[in-house]
C-alpha cells in the first residue's frame, strides 16, 4: 500500500456505485476500470492547508463481487506509479502545483 491509491475502498465502490455517479477523495486516488477522474478541486483545510479534492465519475456495470473488483485492482491497477493510468489527473495535478506555486510567491 502507498498510502495513495485507495485499493479496498475502489474495490467497494466498484461493486455497489451505480453507473454516472460521483465519488469525491481527499488527497487519495481511487483505481479500476470503473473510476474515470473528472476533476481536481483544491480547497484549504482547516488548519489552512491545502487539500485536493478528486472527483471521480463512475462508468460501467458494477463488478459481480468485492473479491473480483479487488483482484483487478491488484492485477491492473497497482504497478508502481499511481498516476502512469490516468494522464488526466497528471495534468490537473501539475497545473493545481503551479497554481499554488503562484499563491505563495
């Protein structure tokens, strides 16, 4: 676990979430064929700090089983770069670092 991709939690949700969804993470990723990444928004927490919330619409059928939807995130999902998956969310991670990059100057 690299603390963050979210495996379990993408395993649950691709079981139970309904096609068209939304599903919102903090600082974390959700993985599988089910999650596409839709968009990042920063917002501060509340000691100030800067969060990126990631929004996630769900596509496809549910998966038939928790154990099935865990077994793909573990075969596909999981190889050593979170992001190498989804270049969407690279790009939007890139321009919220540039962005706050630009608030702090």
């Amino acid at each position: 676990d690299d603390g963050l991709r979210l495996p379990e939690m993408s395993a649950s949700l691709a079981t139970v979430m309904k096609e068209g969804s939304l599903v919102v993470t903090t600082d974390t990723l959700l993985v599988g064929r089910r999650f596409a990444f839709d968009t990042l928004k920063p917002v501060k927490g509340e000691d100030g700090d800067r969060l990126n919330c990631f929004v996630w619409r769900v596509t496809g059928a549910p998966a038939p089983s928790y154990n099935d939807a865990y077994a793909e995130v573990q075969a596909h999902w999981l190889g050593d770069d979170a992001l190498a998956e989804n270049d969407a969310l690279c790009e939007a991670l890139e321009a919220a670092a540039f962005a706050e990059v630009e608030e702090i100057q």
